[in-house]
C-alpha cells in the first residue's frame, strides 16, 4: 500500500480509496493480471490510481519490454527487428520509439535532476549518437544511483534484464 508514501501533485497526503479496474499486463516472460490501488487526496479530494515501478500508465505492457524496445533502438536496432524479437506489434513498438524520441528531454532532464541529487559520480560522461540514448543513460544511472542509496538489487534493473536483444539483432 502507498497510501501516506507518496504525496498528491497538489501537496496533499493521500489515503487508500480502494482499487482500479484489473488489468492485463505483458511482460517479456509473462502475461500478469494487476489491480493498483487507488487512493484519493485528502486536500484536493482527486482520486489517483498508483501503478508499480513495472508498469506505465495506458500501456497494457510491462516496463521490462518498452524498456528493452527503447535499449534496442538506442543500440540502433529498427522498430520491426524490435517487434519481432519481443513478439510485440509493429505499430506498437514504433509508437513507443516516436514518443519516447519526442519527449526524450522530458525523460531525461528529471533523470540528470535524480542522479546528481542521489549519486553525482553516476552521472553518464558521454553523450549517445540520440537523444534518447541520452534520456535512457539518465534514467538507467538514476535506477542504479537509487537502488544503491535506498536499497533493492541492481540485477531488477531493466536494462540488466534484456541480454535476448544483444545477441544477433
Ligand atoms: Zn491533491
């Protein structure tokens, strides 16, 4: 339960307001039934449904494969290799790669943010041939520098978990 964690956009402490509609959720090894809480504001009175750190908002696939999906393009792989290696629709994988390319300095500026809070010497050194190399290297040593500060296991990290797209795509 997150309720008295995380805090609303406004400010205000939330408290648990039962659940969202379930949900179907694939992953690169499994396809998971998930219900997140819901919880409302006790400011603003809005209502919020709290994903876990695996999924996305909208998106009826898990991190661990957008994830691999952005790594592979950054790696320079094209959408239908991506596609095909991670049995996801064509379309699908190019939606991803176009939003994550348009917004790569949304994704990226809060990444830097985190990582020269937490842990300044992980700050990536090089910049990547993209810009969402760039965005994806912040937010991979953002994961790394919170997982060290606040615990939990390096090898969880997405990009720990793709090795399938290193090895002939
Ligand atoms: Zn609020």
């Amino acid at each position: 339960m997150t309720a008295g964690v995380l805090r609303c956009p406004c400010g205000g402490t939330l408290r648990a307001w039962g659940h969202a509609r379930n949900r179907t959720v694939r992953g690169l090894d499994q396809v998971r039934q998930v219900r997140p809480d819901r919880v409302r504001c006790r400011s603003c009175q809005g209502t919020h449904v709290v994903l876990a750190a695996g999924l996305l908002p909208h998106r009826g696939y898990g991190l661990d494969v957008i994830g691999a999906a952005l790594l592979g393009a950054a790696r320079g792989h094209g959408h239908r290799v991506l596609a095909t290696r991670l049995t996801v629709p064509v379309e699908a994988v190019r939606c991803w790669l176009r939003r994550a390319r348009a917004n790569s300095e949304v994704l990226r500026r809060p990444g830097v943010q985190t990582v020269v809070a937490v842990d300044p010497e992980l700050l990536p050194t090089r910049a990547s041939p993209t810009r969402s190399g760039d965005a994806l290297a912040a937010l991979a040593a953002t994961a790394l520098a919170v997982v060290r500060r606040f615990g939990g296991y390096e090898r969880d990290l997405w990009p720990c978990t793709v090795p399938k797209l290193d090895s002939g795509c």
